[in-house]
C-alpha cells in the first residue's frame, strides 16, 4: 500500500455555540491541514498520485475558507457547519469537498486532519 501526505494552511476565525468556555467569543486560528492517500497502484510516472495536482486541489478547498468567519459560510443558503465550526467539521469539510473533485481522489482520500494549533487536532478518516 502506497501512502502519501500534503499539507498546506488556512487562516479563519469562528466561534462554538453551544460551549461553555472562552470558545464562544469570536476568535481565530492559523490552521494547519494535512491530506492523506493511500492505494495499491502507481501511475506510469511512478506515482500515487501528482503531488502538484493534490496541492492545486487543496489550495481551491482552501481559498473558500481562507480569511473569513467560518460561522458566515453559507452553500445553497444553509450554514455549512451548522454554526459550530469545530476542527471536526472542517476536517470533513475539507474531506467531502475533496472528494467531490474527482472519481480518482474520491478512491484514495482517506484521511484529512485539521490542527487548530499545534497540540489540537481533529481527524476525519473513512
């Protein structure tokens, strides 16, 4: 089995309803988000898949989120996460929006996590 691993960042603020605690009140984060594949098959380049290609497809995942209130965002009029972006939601955000892009990277994406900081992350992995 063949593994590989990206990671880029984001920048974003949010606030938990909900919670009882110092995460209520408006804050922000500099994410860190790492992105796993894992599969069985190489292409004819000798690759899982292009690392170049990988990134570019973050990158766009990110730029919807990058620099804003995360409890703003909205699709089809509806809050994406509920109002309580947690790193767990955005995990699978960035996971579904991932895996929407193409038959191929829906067939080895198998893992997104989010780290809010250095000690704190959350995971979504099928």
């Amino acid at each position: 089995m063949y593994k590989v691993r990206i990671e880029d960042s984001f920048a974003a603020a949010h606030f938990l309803r909900d919670y009882h605690g110092k995460c209520e009140n408006l804050h922000g984060h500099n994410y860190k988000v790492y992105v796993y594949l894992k599969g069985e098959n190489l292409t004819e380049g000798g690759m899982l898949y292009d690392f170049a290609e990988l990134k570019k497809d973050l990158k766009s995942v990110l730029d919807v989120i990058d620099h804003t209130n995360l409890n703003d965002l909205t699709e089809n009029g509806k809050s994406v996460f509920e109002q309580n972006p947690s790193a767990e939601r955005i995990a699978k955000y960035i996971f579904d929006k991932l895996a929407a892009m193409s038959e191929q990277l829906k067939k080895l994406l198998y893992r997104v996590d989010v780290f809010e900081t250095e000690k704190n992350r959350a995971s979504y992995e099928i």
